[in-house]
C-alpha cells in the first residue's frame, strides 16, 4: 500500500481527523495550522497524506477543501 511504501505511521486514535472538520469550508495551511493548534508542519505533512488517500483536494489560491465523495 502507499502508507507502508512511503513509511507513514497510521493516524488512528482520537482527534486524528480533526483537521479535516476545518476544511469544509476550504481554508488555507497557516489557517488550518492556527484553527487546529498544530505546526505548519504537521499541517503540511496530513494534508499531503489526506490528498495522496483522496480525503483532501487543493483549490486555487493554495487552498485546502474536504473531498465530498
């Protein structure tokens, strides 16, 4: 699978998909990074997982948005 090809460690456990609640309206890394209290790293790292497993798409004006489907 691509987790274990690129080495990522599950993000199982509570609150691990909080992030994704922010993105319903679309928003941006630092915004994301400042609703949520996590590092811009962090932030760049789920969000990079979230599109590589179809969770996240990005919008014009690097902007983050929930998938719908």
């Amino acid at each position: 699978d691509l987790e274990d090809a690129l080495s990522w460690e599950p993000t199982d456990g509570p609150g691990s998909d909080d992030h994704l609640d922010a993105l319903d309206m679309g928003c941006t890394v630092e915004e994301l990074a400042q609703i949520t209290g996590m590092s811009i790293s962090s932030v760049h790292a789920k969000l990079a997982h979230d599109i590589l497993m179809g969770r996240v798409h990005k919008l014009p004006g690097d902007r983050f948005i929930r998938s719908r489907s």
